[in-house]
C-alpha cells in the first residue's frame, strides 16, 4: 500500500489535470485529445506508469522507445545492432527503437511526425521508454524521475500522449 506521502503527490498531480482519483486512490482516467488516458501509481519502488488506450483501436507490433546510448551506437557501427530509420534525422539520432517487428511495419508505426515528436518529448520528460504493444501505448518513471513530475509538466505530457497516440496508424492482429 502506497504511504500517505506518495498518495498525496499523486493526488497532486491529478487534481493540477483536472482529474479525481479512482476509489483506490492510485488510479484515475482523462481524455486529452481525444484519447483515453489511465494513469495508475504503485508504491512499488515509487513507481507510476501511465498506460493509453483508444478505444476501437487495433493492438499494435511489440516496441520499445528509448534514449540511443553510446553502445547502441556503437553496436550499429560494427554491425551487432540494426535499427530502423524514419528520415528524421533528430528522431534517429537520439530515439534507438527496439523490436522484432519487420522494417515495414516499423516505417508504418513511426510514419507519424506528431508521433515522433512526441516521443522525443515525453523522453524530454525524464521518462525511461516508450512502450507499444497490444495494449496500446505505456511510458514509466520510477523513483527520482517520477518525483520530479510536477502537475503542470504531467498534463503537459498527458496532452502530448493524447496527440501522439492519436496519430499512431492502426495494425491488424496479424501485423
């Protein structure tokens, strides 16, 4: 169980959005451009994570977005990693993309300039990753990270996972 500290952060941030608390306390729901948002606190290790969902959307491939270290960079260099690039070149200079998903579907999913932009942004944030799969869209950050999130900052990031989620295209199952 959350203590009353943590509580009160994350009620903090959820009141700076304009949203009230779940019954538990540790969850609550908004929409921001027109997507669904649910962001959940968990006393575990002081983490939160906020996962988006957009109702009627189709799940989407397996990725995980994060900063690019000197190491994926020298992997690509000696060719131990391979890493799809969007032609954006801020994008792919600073966002590695980890997937088994095909290029296709790779160039598919990161087409989106807003989405890109996004991306980078709630990286900006101090957030650990981008994370995409059947579920839909899912950042996190734990500890320090997370408490350095002000309300403001938050609905900031909130608005722009709206945006990027809105401009993610949909996948069939199969893809």
């Amino acid at each position: 169980m959350p203590n009353k500290s943590d509580l009160q952060w994350f009620a903090t941030l959820a009141h700076g959005c304009g949203a009230q608390l779940d019954s538990n306390q540790c969850s609550f729901e908004i929409t921001r451009n027109g997507q669904l948002l649910r962001s959940i606190f968990s006393s575990h290790r002081s983490a939160f994570s906020i996962t988006v969902t957009a109702p009627g959307a189709g799940p989407l491939p397996q990725a995980m977005l994060r900063w690019e270290s000197g190491l994926d960079r020298f992997g690509k260099r000696i060719g131990v990693n391979r890493e799809v690039q969007t032609g954006d070149e801020l994008f792919d200079e600073h966002v590695y993309v980890e997937s088994g998903a095909s290029d296709e579907v790779l160039q598919k999913l990161l087409g989106a300039e807003n989405f890109r932009k996004g991306v980078l942004l709630i990286l900006q944030s101090g957030f650990r990753h981008v994370l995409l799969g059947p579920n839909g869209m899912e950042i996190s950050a734990c500890g320090n990270q997370a408490r350095s999130v002000t309300a403001p900052r938050f609905d900031e990031i909130l608005s722009v996972m709206g945006l990027a989620k809105a401009a993610l295209p949909s996948f069939s199952p199969v893809e």
